[in-house]
C-alpha cells in the first residue's frame, strides 16, 4: 500500500509527522510512504520506502479554506492529488480539517448518495470505543445529511470497530421523541425508518456513558459537544493537579494516588484515536487531529491500511 | 415582597421545594411565600407570611409542552398567573422548563423587542461565575435573538453579578470569525455592530476556562454544551472514585487528597447556581435545576429578591 503524508499539517508538523510515518515505513518495508511537504523538509537519508514530493505553500491551520483554490501548490492539495492520480492509496493529515475536506471533496469526489462528507470522531466511554459524527466537518447540515452520516457511522462501527447491529443514537436537548430542534425532528423521522438500528435520542451527558454505538448530529453541535467535553476534563485535570501540590499532606496523598490518576488520563488521552477516516469521498482521507504526535500519526496510518485492506470506500458506497 | 413557589416542579418535590421556601419565610418574616400545589401537600402549621393556593394537576418534567393549554388547573399555570394578576412578585419553579417557559410567555407576555424568552445559567469557570444563553429554551434561534440574549444576557452580568462592561462572546466551532454555521455567521455580523463589548466567537472548549462574561448561543448548542461538559464532569469524577477506592494504598491517599477533591466537587456543584430568572417576560418567574434541592430553592429565591429589588425587569426592557 501507499500513503501520503502531509508533513506541513498539524500543530507539531513536520517533526511528528515525520518521526510516526518513519516508524510506519520501518514496520512495513513493503508498504510505500510519500511524504509531501516544503523542499527544505526533504531528507536524504530517508529509507528506500520513503519517497519525497515537493509543495510550493502550506494551509494554514486556521486558514479561510475558500483560500485553498488558489493554492494547488499546497501540500495538503498535492498530497490529495496524488490518490486522486492513482498514485497513492491514502492520504493522511493533521492540517486544516477544512482544507483537507475541501480537497478530497474537490479532487476525489464524493460517494454517490452522501452530500457532505463527514468526520466520526472515536470516543473513549465508560462503555468503550464509541462513535460520533458529523464531529465538525459540516456546520450547516440537514435531516438527510443526518440520515446519511448515520448509514456510514454504522458502516465504519461494523468494518472498523467491529460492532454487530451498532445502536445509533441522535444527540439532542432531550431522550424523549418530542424533544429536538427542527432538524433533529426530522432526522428523528428518517431514522425511525431506516432500518438502521435506532435506539432515539441522547442527551450530551450520555457521550462518555455509553450505552449507543454510533452518535448522530450536525458539525457544529458535535464540535461543540466534543471540545466542551475536552474542556470540562482540561479545567478538571487542572483543578486536581493544583489540589494535589497544594500541601505537603496533599502530595503525600497524590504520590499514593498517582497510578490511578495516570489510569483515567491515559482513558482520555487524545493518542488513543487520532485519525478517522473522511467518510464520504471515493478514497482514503485519514483526518488526524491538530495536536497529533508521532503516535497519533502511526495509529492514523495503521487506520488507513485497514480501511484499505477492508475495501472500507466501497462498502461505503454500497449502503448509500 | 411576595413569591409564588410551584411546590410540584422538581425531581425532589414537595418536599425540597417546601423546606427551601420555609426557610426563605423564616428569613424573611415581611415577604409573603405562596405555595401552589396538590391539596393534599398542604400543611396547617405552616408559619402566618406562608399561605396555600391548591392546583388540580401538575405538568409532568419531560411532558410535551403543548399539553399545558388542557391543564390550566396545574401548579405551574396557576402560580404564575397569581404574577399575572398582581397577587404575587416572582414564580419559582424546579418543574418542567418548557412548561414554565410557555406558561411565562402566555400569561405574562414577552417585553417589547424579545422575540423569545431565554433561561441564562450561572456557569463555574475558572475565572469565577460567567453567563451562558440561551441555556436550552429556544432549540430553534435567528440570528436576531441571539442579538436579543446577547443585550439581556449583559443586563443580567450588570444587574445581577455586579460586572461592568461585560465581555459577550458569541459560542462558534472556531474562534476565527469565518467559523461557524450560518446561524453564527449572521448574528457575529449583528453582535459587531451592536455596541456591546462583543470580544468575538469561543470554542466549546473555552467555557469553563472563562476569559468572558456572558456566552451567547442558541438553546440547542447551550443544551448539549452544558450537559456535555455536566457528562464529562460526572464521568471524571466516577472513574477518580473507582481509582481511590482500588486498593489500601488507593484509599490511604485518598484520604490525605479528600479535602482538595470536596473542594472542587464543591465548584462544580449545581446547587451554587440552581436558578436562573426567564429573560424576555414582563415578571420574575425563576427557573431552577431540575434536581434543586432546599438550598438551591432558596438561593433562587434570593434571586428573585434581587430581581424585584433592581428593577430587572424594567432595566431589561429599556434595552430591547
């Protein structure tokens, strides 16, 4: 297999980038890596399965992504193309969410019957590994687009996660059916007969208790539902750490304590499940998020080879 | 001053309603408390500034709203009408939010300008108490009613929490002003133009961390923020008490971190900030947790005391 790499993308690019799509190609001599980044990034002593691609300009992280047509030198443009031209069998990134969605909406196109790609997010629960999506790639969306979102999320608990009969659930204000705003009424209808498996809605504090497989809901209140979570832990962590330093009898307390908290931290460690497929488009666009280290990257490559090996874009394309 | 108590409304009511309302009569021996509710809750040794008024029916919590207009004999519609007719100062309900908010809307109509009352919370951040609206009354908004929320929810942090100049920020999937959906594109473009100190669009993750005085959003996106990050906050706090009890050498430390632990239970409490006044009515009718107990019934009922005090209702209309 051959994977793209858009060394330029991502809060800690190239470095990290680099430094996870090595160790992939040093664990598997017979795939191909192909890094595509700025000419002064190219190193020589890169191995055999290494090749290099040149860009001409970055998108920036926050960057307009109307700007993105004026920039096919970028490397998450170039990187895209290469799958687009045959030339490689993935791209994976952990640039611009927006960029990254525009060029594989632009150059490889989007699977019949999906209007909008979308993005599923991995959620670590009390339950285990659970699926969200739209989790910002669309901010505007409609019942369909849910409809939609909710057919592939239910394709990739099955290929990728390796669920039976996943329960869908639609993220709403409430559990009760009468409960939503209109779009969510609507999509609330479409799902009831879709032959999915719909279980109703749920409510933002059933994200991280489980008892669903794959979460419905528009980008933007499933971006917003994401990083309030994130937040919420952050401020969390934060206020604990300063309680434990606070006394000597409270660092006694926390050097007993350490080995659990180390145990719920690493529960929601963003390393567990940084890339997700880009579901939607005829090929492989892994989006890693923003903060991404090399491990992040290396579990996004093991990501893609396993959607490559499972033929997971067609399987896509035969539920829409 | 004299204050309605919808004594039905709430997961611990009667009986947390009436012993929060008690207190509040025993407190304040020159203010009326007036207690709507089921015959039978009745109770002759009540103090003199306590009187009863007796409902039919009560609106059950997560009872469709539309059912209100058939139960006119329920606690919620009769109490606030005793605001309605004059016979009482504020209402104070732990009942169902739609109800209350419906009942409000009819019976004491909506002051000149608001299109649709808002529920404003009181939110703990780092950074000290911040506002958040609309926190889940209006699932469906235009841009224009997010205007509204943003002038009241700033007469709210002036009046009520004693800021001045108060920070608005508007929630958005991005903090760049070209993020967001087409709902907060729009009103980004009125709350510029508004002469209010808007400071721009936050992410989700930003809401506890403060760096803000009132957050703007529309009720579905305030819904699945607040119970997200409730969710997140629940989730925390379940595994760090699994963690602590694991084991001897766990629980020893535990023991020597419980003071610090209490201390931030105590932050994220709801009972700090169990109610929120209805913005946009022309009366106090104030709007508590679901799962208030008597200490929340009685810090809302300090609220409405401040509202009456202030004039809250009349500042509120000058603006709009």
């Amino acid at each position: 297999m051959r994977i793209a790499f858009d060394i330029m993308g991502g809060d800690h690019a190239p470095a990290a980038i680099i430094e996870g799509a090595l160790s992939l190609a040093g664990d598997h001599p017979q795939d191909q890596m192909i890094f595509v980044g700025l000419p002064e990034t190219e190193n020589k002593a890169w191995p055999a399965n290494v090749s290099f691609v040149p860009c001409g300009s970055v998108m920036a992280m926050d960057e307009d992504v109307r700007n993105l047509l004026s920039k096919k030198d970028s490397s998450i443009w170039i990187a895209t193309d290469l799958v687009k031209k045959g030339e490689a069998d993935a791209i994976i990134s952990a640039g611009s969410t927006g960029a990254q969605m525009t060029a594989a909406t632009l150059l490889l196109s989007r699977i019949k019957g999906c209007e909008r790609p979308a993005i599923a997010t991995v959620l670590p629960t009390l339950e285990g590994s659970k699926l969200m999506l739209d989790a910002g790639a669309n901010a505007d969306c409609s019942a369909q687009m849910l409809l939609s979102f909710a057919k592939m999320g239910a394709v990739y608990a099955e290929q990728l996660l390796g669920m039976s009969q996943p329960r869908v659930a639609l993220l709403s204000n409430g559990s009760e059916e009468h409960k939503g705003n209109k779009l969510v009424l609507e999509a609330h209808s479409l799902l009831k007969e879709s032959g999915l498996n719909f279980i109703g809605n749920r409510e933002g504090r059933d994200i991280l208790n489980g008892g669903y497989d794959v979460m419905v809901c528009d980008g933007m209140s499933g971006n917003i539902a994401i990083k309030s979570m994130e937040g919420a832990i952050m401020v969390l962590m934060r206020l604990l750490k300063q309680e434990l330093t606070a006394s000597l009898k409270a660092k006694l307390g926390a050097a007993l304590v350490m080995g659990g908290l180390s145990r719920i931290k690493e529960t929601f460690s963003q390393d567990n499940n940084s890339g997700a497929p880009l579901l939607g488009v005829k090929g492989i666009s892994i989006v890693c998020h923003g903060n991404s280290d090399a491990k992040g990257i290396i579990s996004s490559g093991e990501l893609a080879r396993k959607c490559f090996a499972n033929d997971f874009v067609g399987k896509l394309a035969s539920v829409l």
